[in-house]
C-alpha cells in the first residue's frame, strides 16, 4: 500500500517564525502535493510538484513555498508564519496513470 | 476556473436509512470526478472515482453516477452504517490532468 508520512504531526510556532513542514513517499510517485483543510473550505491546494526539482503554485500559494529535493522528499516552508496559517496541513502522493491521491496522516500547525 | 460544490456541510441520519450526498462541478474539460472519504483524526482515503458518462460505480456499498448533462456525481448509499460517520469530499481533476479540485466537503453522522 502507498506509504506517505509527514513530519512533525503538530506543532505550535510564533507569529514571523519560520516554519518548515516535511513529507516523505516511498510509493515512487513523480507528483506530490501540499494542501490545507480548513472547515468549510475543504482540501486547498497550496504547491505541487511533477519530480525532482519542480515546484508549482496551487490555489492558494501566497505565504508558503515548497522544495522538492528529490523524488521521495517535499517540504512546505512558511518563511513568517501568521495565524491565519493555522491549519491541519497534507501532503499527498500520485501519479499519471491512476488519477488517485494518496495523503500523509496530516500535520496540525498553531501559530500563536 | 473549475468548481465543485456540495450543497450539505452536515448530514444526520438513522442507522440503516438510505443517504445521497449532492455534488456539482463546473469544467470546461472532461472531467474526472472521485469522492474521498475521511475518517476521524485520518487521512483522507479515495473511495469512488469515474470519467464515464452514465455509468454507475460501486465501491464498499457506495455508489454513484457521473451525469455530464447535469454536472453531477451524487454519492448513495442504500443502508447507512454506523462506521459510514465521516466527512465525504467531492473532487474533480479536469481532463484527468494532476490537479485536484476539492469540494468543501459534507459531514455524515450516523446515529443508532
């Protein structure tokens, strides 16, 4: 079964912190994936990536970027987080062919 | 830009009732359209999808329809179970490319 697990599970940062979220995929998918859920708003994309070196805006992109540094790794980085980034955070996984997703277990972020 | 919509952020009912979640979207592609299903404190987990046109599809008891004449893909259910209590979203990948659209989701609570 595919396999995506995240780093920290939560975590409570300060208002102008740096904060950087990591994901790991042993699945060997190319694309990879960053979304926030709020309620109410669902899944929001935020930056994906199609390999190695590529990083894409989502929806909702201002005040995060994203690192991909090889196929198994992609990080969200919030440079001055704000508490409207407060949020439960996933990454996901998938490919071309099969047009499913598969997420991490999440990460709950509080920025005081 | 393409949307998905889902009318009912809440849905209560009895144990062994039926249930229909409403779900719309709007494209000007050809859609792929999936519904997800998250459990309390999990990831979210992929539990129906389809491309075709008027063709039903199951998967653990849920089934549903894509209707490109109408923009629909409601979920159904025949005999709700309490282990069905969770949130369902809605998604669309227009033409099948490697963005996900996401519904904001509707919660379903089964009572005994």
């Amino acid at each position: 079964e595919a396999a995506v697990t995240q780093s920290p599970r939560n975590k409570v940062a300060v208002t102008g912190g740096k904060v950087t979220l990591s994901c790991n995929q042993t699945n060997n998918h190319n694309n990879m994936y960053w979304y926030r859920q709020d309620t109410g708003h669902g899944l929001r994309l935020i930056h994906y990536s199609y390999g190695a070196g590529s990083t894409e805006k989502g929806d909702i992109p201002d005040g995060y970027k994203a690192s991909r540094p090889s196929q198994e790794n992609f990080s969200l980085i919030l440079e001055l987080a704000t508490p409207s980034q407060t949020s439960v955070y996933f990454c996901a996984s998938g490919d071309w062919d099969s047009y499913e997703q598969y997420f991490g277990p999440g990460t709950r972020l509080t920025v005081l | 830009g393409d949307s998905v919509t889902q009318t009912e952020g809440l849905v209560t009912l009895t144990k062994g009732l039926p249930v229909m979640l409403n779900c719309t979207y709007q494209t000007t592609y050809s859609p792929f359209l999936f519904w997800y299903v998250q459990h309390l404190n999990e990831a979210p987990k992929l539990l129906l999808k389809s491309s075709t046109d008027n063709k039903r599809t199951e998967h653990q008891g849920f089934y549903a329809t894509l209707h490109k004449s109408s923009s629909s893909f409601h979920l159904q259910k025949s005999s709700v179970q309490l282990s069905d209590s969770a949130l369902y979203f809605c998604a669309l990948s227009p033409d099948g490319n490697e963005k996900i659209t996401f519904g904001a989701g509707t919660k379903l609570t089964i009572k005994p």
